[in-house]
C-alpha cells in the first residue's frame, strides 16, 4: 500500500514530509539517510525516538525504521523495522540510531552500520562502550540480520586506548568505483571518536564484516579538538576527500583532507570558511554531506566533475543549502586547500534545519533527504524532507548531469 505524504513547496521544488514527528504525541524522528536500491526503490531511513529527540545515552527504546518509495519520492510504503530498540533490555538491543547505510552496486545487498546500545557518546568507556552494530539484507530491505560488531571496530585501535568511544557518521557510506578486492568495491565511512582524537576514517573490503583504519589506527586526518562527525567520498582520481564539521562553532565551515594513496598518507587539513567562497555555515556544528558526481559544463559541453557540500548556513542549526564546486581536473582536488575555496550555494530551506544527506540517483539527479522544522517553527522537532533536485537546479543551469 502507497500512503500519500505532505507536500511542501519551497524554492520551485517539491518537499515531501517522509518521517512526520508529532511533539504531542511523543513521536520523533530525526538521522535522515537514503540510498536507491538495486529494483530502483528509494529507501529512505531514520531513528524513531520516542518520548524526545535526546540521542542513544539519554533516550532509551530508539528504533531504525525505513520506508520505501517506487515512483520517485512522491509517495512512500508504511513505515518498517530495520532495528528493534527496546528500552526493557540491557546492552546492544537496547537502542538502535544514526544510521550509515550503503547498497554494494553488484549484488544489490544493502548495509547498515549504526550505533547501538544504552551506553551514549558522552559516557562511554572502553569497559562500557557505546556499542556498534551491523544490519545487513539481502532482499532489498525486506528482512535484516544482526550483528554486534562492538569488539571487532574497538579492536582496531586496541593500541589506542584514547579511542574510548565512536561511532559511525550517519548517512551514505561510500563505494569506492576504482578498488575492488574480491567480491565488493572498497566502502569508507567517517567515524567520530573523542575529544582530543578527532574524527577517524575506515574502509572494509568485504562489505562491511571488517574494517581497517584508513591510514593506519593511529593516523589523525583532523587537528584534535576540532574534528567531530565527518563525511567521506572517492576523488576521481581515487584518493579519498573527507569533509568534517568542527566542534568549535567560531570555526564556520567545514574541515576538508585528503587521503592520498600514493604517499599511504592523509594530507594537511585544511578549513573552508570564507563568507563568499567557502562552505560557511554561521554559528553551527552540523554534519551534512558531501558528494562528488560527474557533469557537463552548459557553457561548452566539457566533461568534468562537481563536488556537493549539504550543510546549514545558519546561524546556528537553520536554512540548509548545497555548495557546490567544479573539479575541472586533478588540479582542483590534489590538495585538501582545493577544497578551501570555489563553492557557490543552493539554497534548499529558509527555516530552522539540520542533518542533511544525499545521492546521485541512477538517472543523474540528486535526492536529497533533510531534517527541517517544516509545521514545528522555532523548535528543534524536525520533520524529515524528502526531495528530488536536478544538477541544472542546484547550479542554475550551469551544469547539467551525465551518467558517463
């Protein structure tokens, strides 16, 4: 059965309100994250959180729940269970939220890694961890085995007992196109791990049933204490971009590094935060997304690449917006300062706004998934904003997209 959602109109395109949070009633949602299966549905997740917004340590029972759309995001399926939360029972089943989600391009399997348990960021311990778990389907998102993985992601940096607590960024883990090692392509994804330590970056090889730290456990792609959640996404040359937000708000845009694997190093961090040029965002620490896809260039045909940057411009958690930047060729993203500049901005909202996240869909265009006040004005109760946007749209017809 379709269900028929609100639409909202905002900027000539149409939102359509996927997770409807009702304040009276106890029911929030919040953690947007969307992927387009292998049948070319569009699954789009979030963490249910009953009773408040507060995040897994101070709100017990949270669930991840999906819904699926088959014409595009104009209407979506009721609501399904992908991890059960029950506030009742100690440990990993405890809660379940801040989905990171990928669909392997060959098999069609899709994954999730999130965090889990009653223990929060805040508190954990390597005694009591936040705990991490891995949900996996095989049939498109219609069933989903389980797995506590807590031991096997700590394990990483056993010679690194700073790294008390993580947990993955929520949202599009990438696939790398360039490095296949056995049956998978290569996924990376962000992980935010303490103060002092920074966000940290992994990758498997076998869809998720191990991972490595990118660099080595001990490598630190942000200067500590700023780096927090972050995003990661293959450069076409192969290198890996990662985009962080910081924990200090005066900072007012993104911290941007590269993995480089000729040298088998990351680079020197670099921050965007110019006013005019960079990926700006007043008086707000919120993750976003970053997205590299292929274009052609309206003024002459040219192939190249854009990057797209989803992030509140504020002030504070409010007006999300795209940055976008070209990448002519290897020149444009060699060095994390590449990233410092260049960016112009789509605006997506006006009203008080927060994660966001996005993916090229298999026809070229963008679908993009937000945490908006939308009919809670002034409060931190987001709906959940679905909306499909072309490249002509985000850059005002000065690209157009391509599938290569």
């Amino acid at each position: 059965m379709l269900i028929a959602c609100m639409t909202v109109a905002l900027h000539g395109a149409t939102q359509t309100v996927v997770f409807d949070t009702d304040v009276p009633s106890g029911q929030y949602y919040r953690i947007p994250a969307i992927v387009q299966l292998h049948d070319g549905r569009l699954l789009a997740i979030a963490d249910d959180r009953h009773g408040s917004d507060i995040d897994i340590g101070g709100n017990w029972g949270i669930d991840i729940v999906g819904r699926v759309s088959s014409d595009g995001g104009q209407t979506w399926e009721p609501p399904f269970m992908i991890a059960d939360g029950d506030g009742r029972r100690e440990g990993f089943r405890d809660s379940h939220g801040d989905a990171a989600v990928a669909v392997d391009r060959e098999t069609g399997r899709v994954l999730v890694m999130c965090a889990s348990g009653k223990q929060g960021f805040l508190g954990s311990t390597l005694q009591e961890p936040l705990r991490v778990g891995r949900y996996v389907s095989d049939d498109c998102g219609r069933t989903w085995s389980e797995e506590d993985v807590t031991s096997d992601i700590y394990g990483i940096f056993a010679a690194c007992p700073e790294v008390n607590s993580l947990f993955f960024s929520s949202g599009r883990i990438c696939q790398s196109r360039r490095i296949k090692q056995g049956q998978y392509y290569r996924l990376y994804s962000a992980v935010d791990a303490p103060m002092g330590v920074g966000c940290l970056v992994l990758y498997s090889d076998d869809f998720g049933l191990t991972w490595q730290a990118l660099g080595g456990p001990s490598a630190r792609p942000t200067v500590a204490p700023w780096g927090d959640e972050a995003k990661v996404e293959e450069l076409p040359d192969g290198n890996v971009l990662l985009s962080c937000r910081s924990k200090q708000t005066g900072t007012s845009g993104r911290l941007f590094n590269i993995y480089d694997y000729n040298t088998g190093s990351w680079g020197v961090m670099a921050v965007s935060n110019d006013t005019e040029e960079g990926t700006y965002s007043e008086g707000c620490s919120c993750n976003g997304e970053v997205l590299i896809v292929p274009v052609v260039r309206t003024s002459d045909g040219r192939l190249m690449h854009l990057a797209l940057q989803s992030v509140p411009r504020g002030p504070g958690r409010q007006r999300v917006g795209i940055y976008y930047k070209p990448l002519l060729d290897g020149g444009d993203y060699d060095e994390p300062s590449d990233f410092s500049w260049g960016w112009k901005c789509y605006r997506v909202t006006e009203r008080y706004s927060a994660y966001s996240t996005m993916i090229a869909t298999t026809d070229g265009d963008i679908a993009f998934f937000h945490e908006d006040c939308n009919d809670n004005p002034g409060t931190s109760a987001y709906d959940l904003l679905y909306q499909q946007l072309t490249i002509e749209q985000i850059t005002n017809g000065r690209y157009t997209s391509t599938t290569e």
